[in-house]
C-alpha cells in the first residue's frame, strides 16, 4: 500500500492542469447591469436552433421570437441585444432561453465580437457589423447608419495579461469597450 501511494505521488509531480480556454473572452459589464434585477433592459428569449450564439455577441429577434446573430441587415430598425452567456451554456440548454442586454439600457459593455481590422478610439461610433453577430465603426454622417454605441476607454484594448479566460492570437486577447448608445437610422 505505502509503495501505490508513492507512486501516485510521483505521477501526479508530473501532471500540469490548466483550465479550459475559450477562442475569446465572454461578455464583461463594466457598468451599468445589476444582474438579473428588474431595474435592468433585459430581455430573455429561445435561441435560435444552430445559431451558435456566443456571449457577447450582438443578437435580435427574428420573426419568431428567437434571438439570432445581428448583421446590419437584420438590426436594421430593431432594438439591438448583446448576449450574457453562449448559446451551449448548460442554463441556457437546460431553460431554453437567453439573456441579452438592450442597447436601450445605461451599460458600459466589453466584448471581444468586432471588426478586428478597424481603428477604434474612445468616442468612435458603433453599428453593427455585416458579419454575424459583431460591430463595426459607424458614421455619424451617414444617415443609414444605427448607432448602437460609444467606445470607451480607449476603444480596442489587449486584456490578455488580465484575462486568462481565452487564448491570446499573436499574444493578445482583443476586446472593445463602449457605452449603449442607440440612434436609429435618419434616413427618410
């Protein structure tokens, strides 16, 4: 018995342990969202069979009433949502809905779903993109352009050596932060 119990000792000297790492981090609400409270702009909803919705990502309601990944197209005069947790969460499997918090609410959000090859800066504008539930820098001037947001604290910044969560690309884990801000399209 004392020899096994050596041995197990020895084995496990070898063994390293890690977590698991997701492609990019989840949604962080930096502001602004007291978790599941009624003061919040919440809205939960049946996601979308196959949609592979990841947290974070911006999503609105298709004409069943199921969240979808945005594009411009589809957010195209419609409250836009960010998703609190993945599609494939066991609490959203397990109830059927997900959470997404509204452009309409006062949030300061980070999130990793965003046109990477874009320059963002604090007070660059946000819509969303036409790829599939990310953001791109909007226009002002542009009166087919919803805004849906405001960066933030500098606007893209690398979290990797504070957020172990997702495995760095080239050395960094890229997120963007913004206020929810919503200005509908102005054109007529």
């Amino acid at each position: 018995m004392v020899g096994v119990g050596v041995k197990q000792q020895s084995e496990s000297k070898d063994m390293t342990y890690d977590h698991y790492r997701r492609s990019k981090p989840r949604l962080n609400v930096l502001r602004g969202w007291p978790g599941n409270e009624t003061t919040s702009l919440t809205h939960s909803a049946k996601p979308k069979a196959g949609e592979d919705i990841k947290s974070g990502m911006v999503i609105v309601l298709d004409t069943n009433g199921e969240w979808v990944k945005a594009t411009y197209a589809l957010a195209n005069n419609k409250l836009v949502c960010w998703a609190t947790a993945d599609q494939s969460d066991t609490d959203v499997v397990s109830s059927g809905r997900l959470l997404g918090l509204s452009v309409a609410g006062p949030y300061e959000i980070q999130t990793p779903y965003f046109d990477s090859t874009q320059v963002y800066a604090d007070n660059t504008p946000l819509k969303v993109d036409t790829t599939a539930g990310q953001l791109t820098i909007a226009s002002l001037t542009t009166a087919d352009d919803e805004i849906v947001g405001m960066c933030t604290r500098g606007g893209k910044t690398d979290i990797a050596k504070i957020n172990s969560e997702a495995t760095p690309v080239a050395g960094a884990v890229n997120v963007i932060s913004f206020i929810t801000k919503w200005v509908p399209g102005r054109a007529s």
